[in-house]
C-alpha cells in the first residue's frame, strides 16, 4: 500500500506520522509509533562497546548505566565547527541525524511491507543554506536523496491550514528552552516564514504573535489562526483569531509533514507543469542532485574594547612603556647611588673596635680616715 511520511526531529523528541493512498486519495495522517511507551522518542543514538548505534527511547535506557555514551542535542548542532565525540569516534551532526531518519523509515517499512513513497523532514526555522545541504548530503549517504527539508513551523500550518493567497498565520512551537514564534504569509509558492522570535515566555507567546503581525501591517483579527506544537500549555480562552491545538500537540509537525509529503505525490496540472519544472520553493526544495556544499557563513566580527588602566605618577612614570629610555637611566642611577652608600658606610667603619665609655675628671677624691673634709662647694 502505498504511503509517503513525515519525520519531525525536534530537540528532545521525534516523531513521525504516515499518509496512506486508499486509491480514492490520500487519507488522514496517522501517528507512527516511534517510542517504547508512545509515538514519540527521544532525539537520542547511544553507541555501544561493539561500535552498534541505538536510537530512541532504547538510546536512553542503555545511557543509563553508561552516560558518556548517549548523545543528545545534536540535530541543533548541525554546521557547528566541533564534531560530536564519543568513545573516542567523531561523529558530525548531520550523520547522526539520518541515523533517525533511518530509524523511523525502518519502523514505517516493517509496518506497511515497503519504503515510503516521499520522506520529508523538518527543521529549525532559523537554519540557513549551508546547514540544509549538510544534513541534505548526510541524507544522501543514508539512501534518501530525495528527501525534502522544510522549516518546522511550515509543517505545522500544513496540519491545519491550506495555504491561500494573501493569507497569514501564526505558529508557538513550545519546547524545554521557550517557545519559537513566527508568523507565516501565503502566496503562490505556498507558506513562507516571515518574522521569527526565539526563546519567548510560554505564556507570552500568543501575544507576541500579535506582536509580530502588528510590526508587519497585520491585526490580530485578521490572522488565519494560530497553530500550537510541542509542549503547549493550554490553549488559551479568548483570543481574536482562531488557535488549533491538537490533543497531542508533540505530533502536529510530523502530521503536517505527512501532508506536505502527500501533496508531493500530486501530479501537477499540465497548464502549471512548466512553471512547476523552473521553480524551486522552500515548501518542496528539490534534492534529486546533492550541488556543492555552499560556504560556511562568516562569524559576526568581534571587537574588545582594550580596558583604560590609570596613568602613573611619581618615580613609577618612569617605568611606563612610553620612557624605556628614561626609565632604564633611573634604574641604573639608583643601583650605582645604592651602591656607592654601602662602600662608603663600610670604609668609615673598618679597623675600628668597641668605642670606650668616656670618663669624667674629679677633683674630689674619696676620704681617708682621720682627714679633713673640705669644705661644700671646694671639691
């Protein structure tokens, strides 16, 4: 049967949802089961002493009694400078992202008895060209060449809103760092990401949706809806435009995935069959042919302001790196007058003994018996 998929590697969990053709059309998307316990897993590979990677829920377990093996967080990394290490072996990123790829194509086939038709797969709104074709080459190595990268945020809408010209739309992605917000604006080559915030307050999320579409020119009441995905708090009461929030909002961006996965099976209609040949969209990137890896975007500049240390005063203005020359001369001039004190303090001094104490003349000499004292005063 027939079935295309879609894969969301989020920063704790993945998740997967399949679309089957009935033969009438694609049905509704269906949560596949990932994890030990529900459809998700954990964005984990654990490597074992024999070099064997487990992914998932499994990764984790096994992390337990050997931690320095499990690897996490590494799907944010892609495009970073400094490999993945463990147990002494270098992994990049992007290599360790297919691998969960791998694992969820591996889990759809053994279900449905063959490989999926079209695989997409998301990732982080705010990843750039080089990045994409890192994970787009990795992809390539694993046997999945034609599998499609979308941001996120624009899977998210897939799972409640058709795109419709001139429309635009807001997307909460919650996760363990804040939430993700970003408004959306459709047109002819579908969804497009148009402002992005990173790190907002969960429960200032909604209104910083808001606060995106009023700094570009939209209200609040005019905005299709607001989509929620990932740890969502509840959904708040009152707001002025619709917000879609699912029972399970952690599969919303694999079930949207799924949609955009099954739309690619479409044929297209023979009057836009040119246009849809010459142009390349965000929404279906084409990966037939991996092109060369574009370059590393530079790294902002960094200036150090130098730190003003206070100028010297007195003797130590000599020693200052502007007067070497005055200030070698003092020191020279010190060590020759130091010098010179201590030869003469020693010449005045040699060759002379204790000092006596000083005597003092008396004519007064003590009496002898039977004498005559003289007089007071006549000594």
């Amino acid at each position: 049967m027939p079935y295309v998929l879609g894969i969301d590697i989020a920063s704790t969990r993945t998740t997967a949802a399949t679309c089957v053709n009935t033969g009438d059309g694609w049905g509704v998307p269906e949560p596949s089961w990932l994890g030990g316990r529900g459809p998700s897993a954990a964005s984990a590979v654990f490597l074992d002493d024999d070099g064997y990677l487990l992914t998932g829920d499994a990764a984790v377990e096994a992390g337990r009694s050997a931690p320095a093996r499990l690897l996490t967080g590494f799907h944010e990394r892609i495009g970073d400078d400094v490999p993945v290490i463990v147990g002494g072996e270098r992994f990049p990123a992007e290599s360790l992202s297919a691998v969960l790829v791998d694992a969820a194509v591996d889990q759809a086939a053994e279900r449905f008895g063959e490989e999926p038709r079209h695989i997409v797969i998301t990732h982080p709104v705010g990843w750039g060209s080089f990045r994409r074709d890192l994970l787009r080459r990795a992809l390539t190595e694993a046997g999945y060449p034609r599998a499609a990268l979308v941001p996120a945020p624009i899977a998210a809408l897939h799972a409640y809103l058709a795109p419709r010209n001139d429309v635009t739309a807001g997307i909460c992605e919650f996760g363990p760092d804040g939430a993700v917000v970003t408004i959306a604006a459709a047109g002819v080559n579908g969804w497009q990401p148009v402002k992005t915030v990173e790190g907002a307050d969960p429960g200032e999320a909604v209104g910083k949706v808001f606060e995106l579409a009023h700094g570009a020119g939209i209200q609040p009441t005019a905005l299709a809806g607001i989509v929620f995905c990932g740890e969502a708090p509840p959904v708040p009461g009152r707001t002025p435009c619709p917000v879609f929030a699912s029972s399970d909002p952690v599969l919303t961006v694999a079930t949207g995935a799924a949609n955009i996965a099954a739309r690619r099976d479409v044929p297209p209609r023979p009057s836009a069959l040119a246009a849809v040949e010459t142009v390349e969209t965000t929404l279906l990137p084409r990966v037939d042919v991996p092109g060369e890896l574009t370059e590393r975007p530079e790294r902002p500049p960094v200036d150090i302001a130098p730190f003003p240390l206070p100028e010297r005063t007195g003797a130590a203005k000599l020693l200052t790196r502007r007067k070497p020359l005055v200030a070698g001369a003092a020191v020279v001039v010190l060590a020759a007058t130091t010098l010179l004190l201590t030869l003469t303090t020693r010449e005045a001094t040699a060759g002379k003994g204790p000092e006596a104490p000083p005597t003092t003349s008396s004519s007064c000499a003590p009496p002898t018996p039977g004498a005559v004292t003289p007089p007071e005063g006549r000594c």
